[in-house]
C-alpha cells in the first residue's frame, strides 16, 4: 500500500497528526503561506484585470523542496490547511508548486485535532474551494491597491514608516472619534432621592422616587432635578409624608445560558475576565486547536476551530454534553430540549462554534497538562461550552410601588431560586465583574405601611461614553461589520505597533500621531475609510466566497472611484512636514518667532530662523487655544563622572524619562542608563541593574552588561536585603490606587508588603 502526503501549515499540527496516522502517511507542515504578493513591489497588474503576481516568500524555498520531494513519492497528496479563506489560499498555493508532481491532490478540512475527526475529514476530503480561494485574493489584492498607494502618500506628507490599511484606519478612526466625544462631552447635573425603609419585619430595604407629582426623577429628559437645592426641598418634603405599600409584584423568571463561544465573544470574555489581549487570546486558542501533548495518551486537539462566527454545535457534542450534565451535576440541571443557538446575520457558518473536542476531558483533568495561560482559556472554554447547555436559573422577581403623598418610589428586589447554568459559569460585564442582583426585600403587602429610616439626596452627573477596551473594540467592530473574527486580533496589534493607539489603563487611545492620520485620511478619503463603506465591502467579499459576485467585477467597481480619489489626495493633501505654523511665542535664544511644527513625538515649537538657531520647545494649549510654551526640566548633577572626558555626568529628561548624559555635551555624547544601585544577582556577573525602557515605552531595569549578561525584570529593584530569604534586593511595583507593592523577587519566598505612594 502506497504513502498518502497530508500537508498541514503548523509544525504543531504535523506533530500530533503523525502520531495518530502512523506509517500509512507523511506528514508535512508549510508553515503558514509560501507565496504573497512581493513586498517591495504592488504586485497588481491593474490593466490585466488585477491579476496578482505572486512570488515565493522569502525563506519558503528550502520548505517548498521538501513538499516537492515528499510529493514525488507519495501516491495522494491531502491538503489539510485551516478551514478558512487564509487556509484555501495556503492550500491552493501549495497546489501550484506541487503541479509538477502530478498526483491527485484532495481537500480535507480538520474542524478539530482528534484521531476520530481526522480520519472522517480524509475519508471525506473533496477539492479545492475556487470561490473561497478568490474571496481571500480579492481581500489581499484589496488591501494592497489600499496600503500600497495611500501609505506612500503618508510618507511623503507626514512622516516615512507610517501606514494606511483598508481596515486598520477604520479601526483608528471608530477610537479617534470616540476620544473626540469623550473629550467633548459635557456632564449634565442630576439628582436622585433614596429612601431606607423599614416594614414590620427585617430586613430594611432601599427604595428611589421616581416620580414628583408629574415630575420624573432620573438623568433623562427635561424633568430632571437639576441642583442641590431643587433635591433638598424634595427630600424635605418627602420627609413629612408617610409612606405605604401600594403595589406589589411578584413573578417567577428565567435567564437562559449565553450561547458557546465564537470568535469575537471568546476575545472579549478573556479580555475581561482574564486580562488576555486579543492576540494572546488567539495564539494561545491555536495551541489548543492544535495539540497538547496529554502525557500516555499523546498529543490531542483540546477545543475544535478557534475562527469562527458560528454558534452551531454538532449534535453529538450536545448529547455528550448533555450526558455529561445529567451525571456530574444532575438530572436538575439539563433543559428538556437540547438547546439550540441562531448564529448573526452576517455569520459564515462554516465551522462549529468554539467548543472542547471532548467535554468529559475537564480543566482538572487537563492541568496537570498545561500551563497557566493554556489552563486559564481551556477552563473558560470548557465552562462556557457546558454552561449552554444546562437548565436556565430561576429567579423570584418582586417590583414594589410605594405612594408618599404626591412621591411615588419603587423598590426591585429577587431571590435565585435555583442556580441553573450559574452553578458553573456567568458572563463577565464590561469591568470584568459578573451582573450585580437586586436586593433581597421583606414580605410585603399592599397597603403596608413603612417607617422611613432615611432620606438620601444624591448627586449625579451623566457620563461620556467610555473609552475603548480590547474587548469593547472587538465588539464595536462585529456590530459595525467592520474586518473578520479572524482579523481582530491583528487589527488591534497592528494600529498599536504603528503608534496610531496606545494602551492607557486598559483603555485605547489615539496618539498625536494617530489623530493627525487619521484626519489626513477622512478628510481626503471620506469614502474608503468610512464604517459602512468597510462593512459593505466585508459583504461584498462573503458574496464572491458564494460565488454570486465575481472577484474581479467588485475590484473594478472599487478601484475606479479610489483612483480619482487618489490622485486628488496627492495633490490637495496637506503636508505636514513643511508645516510651520506661526506660534506667536518669541524663542528664547535668538528673539526670533516660534512656529508649530510636526515630528515623530508629536506637536512642537521651532525657531523659525532654523538652521542658524536650533532652540526647540515643547507646548501646550490653553482653555482659549493659546499657544502655553512648556518649560524643559533642567538637568540635574548626578555626582557621577563622565568615564570618557572627566566631566561630571547629569540627570536629563527624554521621551521615556531620565537619563545620564554627559556636561559637555555635545562635544561628548556619553549617555548612560539610570542606574539602581543594585548589583545584578546572576552568579560571576558583576555587573549592575540600569533603567531601560522597552520599544513601546515600557519602564525595564536589565544588567548593564548586556548583551554578555541578558538578566532582566519588569518591577523596580530596591537596594534591601530581603528579611525573610536574604536575597540581596526587593523589588517594588507602583498599583493603581497610588500604594506601592514591596516584595521578594524569589518565587519561593512570599515575602511582601504595601507601602503608601
């Protein structure tokens, strides 16, 4: 019997694969594409029907003989990349090299890493998908015409480096106009009234007015109780009435579980529940897909494809999970009827929702398995998967209307009355907590009357709308139809290593740079970078995978339009780097004006008879918009001396904080890392622990004897010995709240304490 060929893109995947199938098959992994548009060309021959010019991408060489050579000697060739357009391109561009070979070659899609799912998608495998294949060309081709034509434009306007993508900017623009909002938003003053009250029994409860007279209390419309005085006299009023039960509703409810996860639902979970970024999320999802080694048992495929819009389950997973129910927890806890999800809209449906491939495989039983991150996801997976298909929770829901004079207030309150699918897992909120529940209320009757214990006016103030999350951009770009699930995670680490997004507190905010961009862009391409026009084009390309739209139609009927567009661009664009703005501000130096100019940092004030004086400053706005020049910190001596020209070495201020420098500069340019005065702890170093910062700004302390010595740490180095261990430095790591946590960097010793900042 002859060798069958299975060409997969992970080394990973190629792993586990090989020792389910045995001698019978080869094999190999690509290791993502092998073929792409070139990199320093557009690759798009426009006038030929946009017909692509692939190339080998570089590297790929030695990795396509291989295939070409296990090609030669096998009798069937399966192409088994990720069952996605990404994995249809990989597949068809292995399919081209391997012509040559002249074997059968079959498509088998693996929907998940078991022995058994395996062997049913070979004996299944069809051909290749040619309209999966053009949707993802015409994305690429797309893209291309897009970044490869407007980023130069960037570069000669603004600055090089910088970059425009098709769905990257759109990104950046949905976060720029939310900061835009934020920062323009302006609080309205409201206030509510809250009443403690007591009925003849525990226990007290809290009830708010909502109506005066024909006045609602609330932040909406024109009835709201505007000041402080306004809320007074109300509350005094109240004071004087008695207050009784008028009404009292009771009734049973029912809150069913979320649906198992999908892409986008799983990105924001772990982003509030485990602080994952998107992308972390992802690579370790792909982990999981692929293979854990499960010590005698192998390596196995824990959870089924982790890219997908779909909330199908297969009836044989909802029947082990219903079994697995009914024998963990109990009859109780399994609905009647399985439960079944409707997927959007706009949801391809290809593959299963993200599920673990067996669900009698437990995080317990895995741990031992796996390590933190790769535990954390799986439990969450696990959890959330089995949770969809347990019985709904129960709640006693009570609604109490209480009458005060012309004062009518109301009261929630519920009790769980069973747990349901609770027992096991609840959807995060947006600050990462589960749902808050009402409050427990006495047995109450209509006509009861209540003692007031306390009158509480309080003051509010309506709120902006908040600043994106990881999780609340994913979940702004579903809704917009905005990019791919599988796109999320790249969008967001894309725009961030650009410098167009930074992250503040777990919130994305648009830099200097990413605002100048991005009105450069909307201002001359209102169109291409629009929200509507972007999901339009998502649509678009979900047609051509259908086969209803040809590829090359939808990029004539795109690039037409853009073109003109373009070439506008080109010449009315600003350009921001011969922009010199006059400031009003006289330089310090020489008397001459200041003007506002643009540099990689952002804004700032240059002399405007440069190249004769070269004074600089930094600057910042007033309330009225006048330009407010901002004093540099003046250096600091050190008490160190230049190594090189005997001068003594001073404290200077830079993008990322202090630094030494030498006096004399710049006769002498000796610069030097803050240093901490603690040694570096590796054994024969000798060498010190200096102040670094990270290429995205990031605050680290490594040996000053790198690269020979490589020891680094995120956290302070202190000069105190440890009293618990005797390790020769503590570390210290500033918290939220302004405290300082004080601790032993040895894992085993515990040592720790907070110190106010």
């Amino acid at each position: 019997m002859g060798k069958s060929l299975i060409i997969v893109e992970s080394p990973a995947k190629a792993r586990t694969l090989q020792k389910y199938l045995g001698r019978g098959f080869t094999v190999k992994a690509s290791v993502g594409h092998i073929r792409d548009l070139p990199v320093n060309d557009l690759g798009v021959d426009i006038e030929n029907g946009f017909t692509p010019k692939y190339v080998t991408i570089r590297g790929k060489g030695k990795i396509i003989n291989e295939l070409k050579s296990a090609a030669k000697s096998a009798d069937e060739i399966y192409l088994a990349p990720d069952p996605d357009r990404e994995g249809e391109a990989i597949a068809h561009h292995i399919a081209h090299v391997l012509k040559s070979a002249k074997k059968p070659v079959h498509r088998a899609l693996f929907h998940e890493i078991t022995k058994r799912a395996i062997i049913e998608a070979i004996a299944n495998a069809g051909e290749l998908n040619e309209n999966l294949f053009e949707a993802q060309q015409a994305r690429r081709i797309l893209d291309r015409l897009v970044g490869y034509q407007v980023s130069p434009l960037l570069w000669k306007k603004v600055r090089r480096g910088l970059s425009a993508g098709r769905v990257q900017s759109v990104a950046v623009r949905m976060i720029c106009e939310r900061d835009e909002e934020i920062k323009n938003f302006e609080p309205v003053e409201y206030w509510s009234i809250e009443v403690d009250l007591e009925a003849g029994g525990p226990p007290p409860f809290q009830a708010r007015v909502e109506k005066a007279g024909t006045k609602k209390l609330g932040n909406k419309g024109r009835n709201r109780v505007a000041d402080r005085n306004e809320a007074a006299a109300l509350a005094d009023e109240l004071g004087r009435e008695s207050f009784v039960v008028e009404k009292v509703e009771k009734k049973r409810q029912k809150r069913n579980p979320p649906p198992p996860f999908i892409t986008s639902t799983m990105q924001i979970d772990a982003s509030r529940r485990l602080r994952f970024s998107a992308k972390r999320t992802m690579t370790l999802a792909q982990r999981l897909y692929e293979g854990i080694e499960l010590g005698a048992e192998g390596p196995v495929g824990l959870i089924t494809y982790m890219r997908t819009d779909s909330t199908r389950i297969s009836k044989e997973a909802i029947a082990a999970a219903r079994d697995f129910i009914k024998a963990d927890m109990g009859p109780d806890y399994i609905p009647a009827k399985p439960r079944v999800y409707r997927s959007g809209k706009s949801a391809q449906d290809a593959h299963e929702a993200i599920r673990p491939t067996d669900v009698s495989r437990t995080p317990e039983k895995v741990a031992p398995f796996l390590d933190k991150g790769l535990l954390s996801l799986y439990t969450l997976i696990w959890k959330r998967f089995v949770a969809s298909q347990m019985a709904a929770a129960e709640f006693d829901k009570t609604a109490v209307t209480i009458r005060a004079g012309r004062f009518r207030l109301k009261a929630n309150g519920s009790i769980q009355r069973f747990p349901g699918f609770l027992s096991l897992y609840e959807e995060a909120s947006g600050d990462g907590e589960g749902r808050k529940g009402d409050a427990v209320l006495p047995d109450l009757a209509e006509g009861d009357e209540l003692r007031c214990l306390n009158i509480a006016p309080n003051q509010h103030f309506t709120q902006p709308p908040p600043a994106y999350t990881e999780a609340s951009l994913v979940k702004a770009l579903e809704e917009n139809g905005v990019g791919r699930p599988s796109t999320y995670a790249t969008i967001i680490s894309t725009i961030q290593d650009k410098g167009y997004v930074e992250m503040r507190d777990r919130k994305l905010r648009a830099t200097d740079l990413g605002r100048l961009v991005n009105d450069l862009l909307v201002a001359h391409f209102p169109d291409v970078f629009d929200i509507d026009f972007t999901a339009s084009m998502e649509k678009k390309l979900d047609q051509v995978e259908e086969g209803e739209v040809d590829w090359r139609q939808l990029l004539e009927e795109f690039y037409g339009p853009f073109k003109k567009t373009l070439e506008e661009a080109r010449e009315k664009m600003r350009d921001v780097k011969r922009l010199a703005i006059p400031s009003g501000v006289k330089c310090e130096t020489c008397g001459g004006e200041m003007v506002i100019k643009w540099g990689k940092n952002g804004e700032f004030l240059a002399c405007s008879n440069y190249p004769e004086c070269t004074n600089t400053m930094d600057f910042d706005r007033d309330e009225e918009g006048r330009i407010v020049p901002s004093p540099r910190p003046q250096p600091e001596d050190s008490g160190e001396t230049c190594e090189k020209c005997g001068r003594s070495m001073v404290y200077k201020h830079g993008r990322y904080g202090r630094f030494l420098a030498c006096s004399g500069y710049p006769e002498c340019r000796n610069i030097r890392a803050e240093t901490t005065g603690v040694k570096c702890p590796e054994e024969g170093c000798g060498g010190e622990l200096v102040r670094k910062v990270s290429k995205r700004g990031k605050v680290f302390y490594s040996c000053n004897r790198y690269p020979e010595c490589a020891y680094a740490i995120w956290d302070k180095p202190l000069p105190e010995k440890c009293p618990d261990c005797g390790h020769p430095f503590l570390t210290a790591r500033e918290r939220k709240d302004g405290s300082v946590t004080i601790r032993c960097p040895v894992k085993k010793c515990r040592y720790s304490r907070r110190e106010k900042g």
